[in-house]
C-alpha cells in the first residue's frame, strides 16, 4: 500500500487531522479588490437606476387603491417609501461581506440621497419588516415528516380560504386545529409565567425575597425579569396570525388576555 501511496501522491493522515487546501493570500486579495471593482464600476450605477426608477413610479407605499408592502403574520413596521425599503435591504445584505463594507457605506449614503433620506436619521436603519414565529416540531399527518414551522415567515403555504401552511415534502395542509391548540397553550403558559415570575433589583440584579420590602437592601427598585414589551410583542405576533389564518379561538383568547392585563 505505501508503493500505490507513493506512486498516486496519496498519503495517510490520522482521522480529524485530514489537511485542507485553502486558497493562497494572493488569491484571497484578487478575489476582493475584483468585488469591489464589481461594486463599485457596475452595480453602483445598476443600483442608481432602479431606485430612480422605483422611487419616480412608487413615491409612497400606497398605489391607486393597494399597498404594495405585504401584508405577512409578522408585519410591525409602518412602511412608507419602496425605494427607501430596498436601499436598506440591498446594503444589509451587501454589508454581511466585511470585504467591502467601506464600499457598501459610501453606496448607501449615496443611495439615501437620491430619496432625500440622511445617513444618520432613524429611517435608515435598517429594521427586520417580518417578526418570526416559530412552532417545533410540526409533524405532517401524511407523510409523518417534521420539522419546525415559521408561522411568520414558511413560504409553504395554501392561501385558501381559510389559508393554511403546508407540508414542505408533499404539500399536504396541515391540521389547523393542532397548531390552534398548540399556540393556545403556549399562551396560556407565557400567561402563567409572566403572572408568577420575579422581581429583580435593577441595581444588584438579586432577587426580591421579602414580600412586603418596597425596596432592595441595596436601595434599588424592583422590576420584572421579563419586560411587558416583550410580553405585548408576543401578544401582537399571536393576534396576527390569528386574523391572517382564520384561527378564532386564538384570536379571542389574545383579546381577553389583552383586556384583563390592562386591568
């Protein structure tokens, strides 16, 4: 064997130490200054011209009598301007490269101009427009395939009436009143937890253990491990998808927890 080794170029290596032909510095230098010469010579003028075009067609979200943002379960953002949701989009996805963050930078705050945006104002930040949702291990009742469901976000989907998600291996729809039960109970639970849980020293971070102490030993205020705007958001995604897929008892059920938390 050491003869058919010698004669192939093959050598034995012990297992997990296996070597891995990376590509040489001059390479990893060639292949960036060509991606930033691809950004900056064609697709910054290519960029130019759509936002132009799409900001004189579309000025507002709004055209003839639609909106022509989508309406998802995770929408929670007020949208206004096309040609300024894609300059935000197109840069956070070009700045995932640090090779040419410099690049996107400058491209961005050029992009923004053209839409009368600043580089330093709250709207060009980029926020995620579709919050996500997800539900472990959704078995399809066909196939028996599992996997774990973005309600927000799963692109299979059976626009109805009413809509329903799919099974992304045969397409099969899957059980309504399961998904139903299971968001149901999750509330309940998140309800539970949010009523019996702790409160915490913002100072010292202990946990309160007098009942009757208005403050902590250490002079700090008191305040619950979980913030209610996490508790609301949760409560906006689960009524979302309740009104996009139809599911009434969810939908109740978030109102009256909603009714009785502000009470």
């Amino acid at each position: 064997s050491s003869g058919i080794n010698a004669e192939y170029g093959l050598e034995e290596h012990v297992p997990g130490e296996t070597p891995i032909r990376r590509a040489s510095q001059k390479t990893e230098l060639h292949d960036q200054s060509t991606l930033r010469e691809f950004v900056h010579e064609k697709l910054q003028g290519q960029l130019f011209g759509i936002v132009q075009r799409v900001h004189s067609s579309m000025p507002s979200g709004v055209l003839g009598d639609r909106n022509v943002f989508p309406d998802l379960p995770g929408s929670h953002l007020e949208l206004k301007c096309p040609s300024l949701e894609f300059i935000k989009a197109v840069c956070k996805v070009l700045s995932l490269d640090p090779t040419i963050a410099g690049q996107v930078h400058k491209l961005k705050r050029d992009l923004l101009k053209l839409v009368s945006v600043g580089e330093f104002s709250e709207a060009a930040i980029f926020k995620d427009p579709c919050l996500s949702f997800v539900l472990p291990e959704v078995i399809c009742s066909k196939c028996s395939s599992c996997r774990d469901l973005d309600l927000c976000r799963d692109p299979y989907l059976d626009q109805g009436p009413p809509p329903c998600w799919l099974c992304a291996h045969c397409q099969t729809p899957y059980d309504r009143s399961t998904i139903e039960g299971r968001l149901i109970s999750k509330l309940q639970e998140r309800n539970l937890g949010f009523a019996l849980q702790d409160l915490v020293c913002t100072k010292c971070n202990g946990v309160k253990s007098s009942n009757m102490a208005d403050y902590c030993s250490c002079a700090g205020s008191f305040a619950t491990l979980e913030h209610s705007s996490d508790y609301q958001q949760l409560l906006d995604i689960l009524e979302n998808i309740a009104k996009h897929f139809k599911l009434t008892l969810l939908g109740e059920l978030v109102s009256w927890t909603r009714k009785n938390t502000k009470e």
